[in-house]
C-alpha cells in the first residue's frame, strides 16, 4: 500500500520526470488559491458573515496547500491532498447556497442536496470512457459545474443577488475546464502546458465565490 501511495504520476504537460521541483509552475500558481482563501477570511470577518462563510474561506487555502503538495511531490498519495479539499469544499458551498443564499431550512436543504449530487454522480459515472480521456479526466468535475451553475439560477431567481456570482463562477469554471483538457495536447508545441491556467482562473472563479459568500451569506 505504502508504495503504491509513493508512486510518482506523470499527469500534466510540465512534469517530464519524478524529481520534486519538476513543475515549478503548477506549484507556484497554486498562490492564486491561498490569496482567494486569505482575502475571503478577511472580508468574511469584516462583515460578519459567521463561522460557517469563514469556513469555506479556510478550505479554499486548504486547496492551495493541498495542490502545491501534489503538485510538488507528484505521487498517488499526494493526489488525495489535491482531490479532498475540493470535494469537501464543493460539497460544503452547496450546502451553503441552500442554507443562507436559498434560505432553506436543513431538513430541505439536506434533502435537495443528497438528491442533487446523486443525479449529478449518476451523470459523472454515465460519461462514456472516451470522453473522459478526451477531456483529460474534467469531465470528474461536472457535478461541481452543474451546482454553480444550477443553484447559482435558482438563488437568481429567488432574487438573491448571490446567484449572479455563483454564475460568474460557472462562466469562469469552463473556461478553466478548457485549459485543464487541452493541457496535453499543447506540449509539442508549447512544452509548459496550460494547466497552471486551470490554477490561476479556479483562483479567481473561488475569490467571487467567497465575495459572495461574504456579502450575501450572513445567518438569517
């Protein structure tokens, strides 16, 4: 097990072998995520908005720290660091646009979001293989896509301004998707990749999500 967890991987167009400071790009740019997270802690505790917004402000550093990891060291034990953090921060942000921004109480909110990442896991699992190696392994990443952009309506139409945000995320998070897809495909003619672009907009797709959850995310 323990070796296994040691193996180095090969994933992205900037790495050419196992050395530790092999993609000095992707580990810098993973900066974007720290300063997201820092600044969303300071506006979140110059608005109030609470422990559970100031929370995900903490996660969001915890992703920065988590990629650099992967980034740096490059083995399936460190793929978990990069992973985790996402998939709790996805998971707690929805809950928190069915809480504060929708205004649900928890038995509902609950509800819609087990129903919500079933449908949204059922469709992630029905992508056929070839998609899924065609888009690099994104298309992993369609049930965040889908709770940006199907909550960030719903808060909109609700009147909630933080909808808008959630969209403007959603608008970000494809064109960061395209720049993770076509990281392999560029390498013959531009040897660094794109996948630390897939960093950088993530970054900024983050920092309006915790804009929102600062302004519009106090406790009713």
């Amino acid at each position: 097990m323990w070796q296994t967890l040691l193996t180095p991987v090969d994933l992205y167009c900037e790495r050419l072998g196992p050395e530790l400071w092999a993609e000095p790009v992707n580990a810098l740019t993973n900066l974007a995520f720290l300063v997201a997270g820092l600044w969303g802690v300071r506006e979140v505790r110059r608005r109030g908005t609470g422990i559970f917004a100031e929370v995900l402000a903490w996660w969001v550093v915890a992703i920065g720290i988590g990629s650099t990891l992967f980034h740096t060291f490059a083995t399936w034990g460190t793929v978990w660091a990069d992973v985790l953090p996402i998939a709790g921060f996805t998971l707690a942000y929805t809950l928190f646009n069915l809480r504060r921004f929708l205004g649900m109480k928890w038995g509902a909110a609950i509800a819609i979001f087990l129903a919500f990442y079933a449908v949204s896991g059922l469709l992630t699992w029905a992508v056929p293989d070839w998609l899924r190696q065609a888009s690099n392994g994104t298309t992993g990443y369609l049930p965040p896509f889908l709770a940006l952009a199907f909550f960030g309506a719903m808060a909109a139409a609700s009147g909630n301004r933080a909808g808008w945000y959630n969209l403007a995320g959603a608008a970000i998070f494809v064109v960061s998707a395209i720049c993770r897809m076509i990281d392999p495909l560029v390498c013959g003619s531009f040897p660094l990749g794109t996948h630390f672009l897939w960093h950088i907009l993530n970054g900024l797709m983050l920092g309006v999500l915790l804009a929102a959850t600062a302004r519009f995310g106090a406790p009713k």
